[in-house]
C-alpha cells in the first residue's frame, strides 16, 4: 500500500478494536485522502470521496467506531471539522460557525467530549464540543504565553 505511488502517507488512528487503521495519503499541501485500512484483509476504503483535490489535516476515529471526525476544507476555503459516519449518511460539518481554519483535534478516552483548535486570525483558540449533548462548551481560560522580546 504506502509504496504504490508517490504519495506520503501517514498512519492517525486505530479503530477502538483494533482491527482498522485510519491512514492519510498526502499528494500535496492541498490534495489529501483519507481511508480507513482493515489489518486482517489489507483492504483499505476512502473515508468521503470528494470531486476534486482536497486538504486533510488530520482525523481520528469516534469512539464508537461508527465514524471519523476530520478536517477538511472540501466544499470551502478553510479547514472545517467535520463527521462521517460509516454505516449511515450522516455527514455533518460541526464547525460551521467558525470562518477560520481548524488545525488540531483531539476526542476524549470515554470519546464524550471533542476538543479543537482554531486559528483565528494568527491566534490559536481552544474549542470543546459535548458530543453526546453536541453542544459547545466553554474553554477554561488558559494562561497566555509571557511576551519575548526580539
């Protein structure tokens, strides 16, 4: 598999069995796909084809292994977090009311809460999300990086 073209591929996330592995193959800044490998078969199946050429920035299984969360500019400019489901067609973007590009993104162990960093405007801001209630929760305050002098 990872020798068959050009391309980088990277491995994200296993399965919460164990039996998958969710795998990023990068062609270029703004071209990336993203599949989901079974470890017994080798076969491996695209998570959301798309059209066109799209950017991938990472993705992580739920914890149910029913979907992935991912982020993808498909169908915009910047970056969105978004879901997938595997065994249904529920494809749902659940950082729409953010205009900016998301960049990082982790699920909690007992997979109910999803945290998310945006970069809004040259800042870096820490998102949550309940994904049970899917509501957004409100960050604890961090402290901010003391200033440096150049």
């Amino acid at each position: 598999m990872a020798g068959d073209d050009a391309a980088a591929w990277y491995p994200l996330d296993w399965s919460p069995d164990d039996r998958k592995l969710l795998v990023l193959k990068c062609v270029s800044a703004g071209e990336a796909y993203l599949y989901v490998v079974d470890l017994a078969t080798g076969q491996k199946r695209e998570v959301d084809p798309a059209p066109g050429p799209v950017a991938i920035g990472g993705a992580r299984f739920s914890r149910d292994g029913q979907g992935v969360y991912l982020l993808s500019d498909r169908d915009g400019e910047f970056r969105k977090l978004r879901y997938v489901g595997f065994f249904n067609a529920d494809k749902s973007v659940l950082s729409e009311h953010i205009p900016w590009d998301i960049e990082e993104l982790a699920i909690s162990r007992d997979g109910r809460h999803l945290a998310f960093v945006s970069n809004e405007n040259g800042s870096s801001r820490l998102n949550l999300l309940d994904l049970r209630a899917h509501q957004d929760m409100t960050a604890p305050a961090l402290p901010r990086p003391a200033s440096s002098i150049i």
